[in-house]
C-alpha cells in the first residue's frame, strides 16, 4: 500500500480531482485563447497605423475607407 504524499494529496483535491484538473484546463485554454486574440488584434492594428503613417490611404486593417482621405 502507498503511502499518500502532500504532493498526491493535492493532486487528489480531496476527491474532486476528476472536476478540478479539466476546470483548470478550461480556464487554461480560454485564457490563451484571449491572449492571441489580443495579440492578433495588436498586431493589425499596428499594421494598419504603419501602413497609414506610410501612405495615408485613409483606410482601415480591412481596407475599408475610413472618410479621412484628405487628397
């Protein structure tokens, strides 16, 4: 018979580990998930504000205009 460490008892969580480690994948993957997607964003956004910076094209990240063209 095993004798039960600190270590496996907290992997245990008292019986409930079988809900708390999928809880905390979840959580996991939700927060990454919202992490790239800021970081996308960013990176477009940054795109856009270079491109703008660079020709002035008065338009947005997806290429819509913007109603700034002042040519």
């Amino acid at each position: 018979m095993m004798e039960e460490t600190a270590f496996g008892a907290f992997l245990a969580m008292g019986g409930y580990a079988e809900f708390v480690w999928p809880a905390y994948g979840v959580t996991g993957l939700v927060l990454l998930a919202i992490w790239l997607d800021g970081y996308r964003r960013r990176r477009a956004v940054e795109r856009a504000l270079q491109r703008l910076a660079r020709d002035g094209s008065g338009q947005d990240a997806q290429g819509r205009d913007t109603g700034r063209n002042d040519a």
